[in-house]
C-alpha cells in the first residue's frame, strides 16, 4: 500500500471478556478470540488469535494448552485477527475492555457483561456491548428508557451464540446441583434464584436440564448514615470541587512528595489515612486505612463514619450495620449504592480498609497506578 493511500477503516468489534488469560468475541463476526502478548514481558496480550467454538469455553476455565506459547513463537498465522505490529495503534479502533468488579467475582463468563447492562439506558454503550455479545438474541424489559430484565435462552430458536461461555462451567442442560456448585447456594427462601452483585440471577430448568438465565436488578439501598457519605457524594465528583474539598477536610492534609500523575491518573496520598485516586480530574475511588500500616497511617476519626458501628469493628458488627453484603470473597465484602461501591477489606476479623468507588471502574491505590487486574 503506497504511504499516500489512506488506510480503510477496521469495522470490526472486540469484546473482552475475561481477563487470564484476555479472551473475547469479535462481535460482528461472533468469532471469539486469545490475547496473546507479542511485546516480550510487557503483558498486553495485544495480538488476537481466534479460538474454536471448543476453545473459548475452556480459556475461561484456563484450559488453552499449548495454544497460546504456540501463537506467541508465530504459529497459526491463519487465525491472527488483530496484529498491533501493522496498525498505528495496540488496540483495534474498536476496542471494549473488561470492566472492573470490586470483589474477585465467584464465576467467570459473558454473563458479566449483562449484569453490568442491567440497570442502564437502553442505549447505553453497556447495553450496546451485552446486545451485540448476544447477537441481538436477549429478551430485554424496559422500563421508562431503563433496562429491568434480561433473559438469555440457552436452547432453541434464539438461543445465546456461545451458550458455554454464558457462566464459565455451565451450559445447556446442566443441572440445579452443578449450579449450585458453580455460582453457589441460593438466596434464602429460593431454590433456583442467586445474588450476584446484588441482582438476581434466576436459572430456568425444563426436565433438570438448564434452558435459560434471567436476571434482574436488585432494589435500591440507600447509602448508610455517617461520614462515609462524603466520601461516597465525592465520587465522580471533579478534583477540588466542593465533595472533594469536603473529603479533603477530613483527610488531613496532602502527604509531602506523595502525589503524582500515573498511568491511570492521579493518587493523593493525605497524612490523615486517606487515598484519593482521581482520574480526568475527577475522583473514581477513595480509601480509608483503618488499620496501621507499615508507616503507621489510620484514619483519625472512625467513631463518626458509620452511624452505630464501633470501632475497631468486628466483620460481625460491620455487617449488622451495613447489612447483607451484594457480594463477598475472602477477606473482601462489596456494598453497592446505585453506582457507587463500597468494599470493606478485613485482617483478623476486624475492618482494616474501607475503599469506596465508581461501579466498573478499575481503581488501584499502589503507586504506579496498576490494578491486579490490569496486569
């Protein structure tokens, strides 16, 4: 191609899906794809190859084989959908990463992607990526512009393309048992309806066998009386603006040589046990050490954060004040008011961090701005 001749735009779409390894769906072409790094140790995984039908299920469960190492030492030329080396950029032109999850979620899957539509405008780019992912297949319910219900059929006439790759150990035909080992056991009261992130997934079985996934959202819960609402009124909110200000006032004053700009935006360290992770200029995450760590910093006024709750507060006291968790992992419980998220971390039992962000946002306090999850 001579250098005067302008390059055709790449109509293409990709999808991530997973993370570990990157995986996804070129949704125009419904062909799914690996990430495989082609910048020795930089770990892009910018380089896709496509997987068979076969494949992509298992890459969720990290089942790839020699797959990937092949790639990577240039084999399988014939399934390189996107190659950084001949494009001005290391990303397609159309390009939708994972968002984040505040707690490591249970099980891994498409299913993400819708959970993270519900709720949202019906023209909204999360509503826009779940669609294209299902091929157009999904019953979605509006209300008011608003999505309130998605059902993804696993059988039959408009079924899901990938119905496999739904809920990373599921498929078609699975039973309630295997579910239930796979997203865990059910809300109180329910046989087949699960919590996940707070929202209500309901399987559907006909003869034992699974033939659709349903879900909707869960209500509303109003953010907990105490000082932690500044901190939740100051996300999204711009850098200094009031709501900052506000936060800013009760995380003492900004640590010396501890500010600076990263790759994913601005960390403000203060003396007072708070971190502020501000990004475009406004503020996506915040963090509330309470519990002394290596240079000894904790948050100074605790008793005055959660209306009712003690301090130091036991994981039992803090969810008796909080509630029933949207989600937990480990040592990790995620609270979700609307689209802001509450995690609160524990060492021993007892409350340690408090880190409150934008829901999907991809937030890390360490200081060269890499997430676990970006790695």
């Amino acid at each position: 191609m001579s250098k005067n001749t302008p390059r055709k735009p790449d109509t293409r779409c990709f999808v991530q899906t997973g993370q570990r390894p990157s995986i996804g769906v070129e949704v125009s072409s419904g062909r799914a794809w690996v990430g495989v790094d082609r910048q020795i140790g930089h770990g892009s995984a910018d380089a896709l190859f496509a997987l068979t039908d076969e494949q992509y299920p298992a890459a969720f469960r990290n089942e790839l084989g020699s797959f990937e190492g092949e790639c990577w030492r240039g084999e399988h030329g014939d399934l390189l959908l996107f190659d950084p080396g001949t494009t001005p950029t290391w990303r397609p032109e159309c390009w939708h990463p994972l968002p984040g999850r505040a707690v490591p979620p249970r099980f891994a899957g498409e299913l993400w992607r819708h959970v993270d539509a519900l709720g949202t405008a019906t023209d909204s780019n999360e509503a826009r990526i779940a669609d294209a992912l299902a091929a157009g297949r999904a019953i979605i319910t509006e209300a008011s512009g608003v999505i309130v219900a998605i059902t993804l059929r696993l059988t039959g006439e408009g079924a899901h393309p990938r119905p496999a790759a739904l809920i990373s150990g599921l498929t078609a035909g699975s039973d309630l048992d295997r579910a239930r080992s796979v997203i865990g056991g059910p809300i109180a009261g329910e046989e087949d309806v699960f919590a996940v992130e707070g929202h209500h997934l309901r399987l559907v079985f006909v003869d034992d066998g699974l033939v659709a996934v349903s879900l909707t959202p869960a209500p509303p819960r109003p953010a907990p009386d105490g000082r932690i609402r500044d901190f939740l009124d100051a996300l999204g909110e711009p850098e200094h603006g009031t709501a900052y200000l506000r936060v800013a006032q009760l995380a003492g004053s900004e640590s010396p040589g501890r500010a600076g700009s990263v790759s994913t935006g601005r960390l403000v360290e203060f003396d007072g046990g708070v971190d502020v992770r501000v990004d475009s200029g406004r503020v996506v995450g915040v963090r509330l050490r309470l519990a002394a760590g290596p240079d000894g910093t904790v948050y100074r006024n605790p008793d005055d954060l959660i209306s009712g709750l003690v301090w130091p507060a036991s994981r039992v006291s803090l969810l008796r004040a909080l509630g029933a968790p949207a989600s937990t992992s480990g040592g990790r419980d995620l609270f979700r008011y609307g689209a802001r998220d509450l995690v609160v971390e524990y060492d021993r039992g007892l409350v340690s961090a408090i880190l409150v962000s934008l829901t999907g946002a991809r937030v890390s306090f360490g200081p060269y701005g890499w997430s676990d999850e970006q790695r």
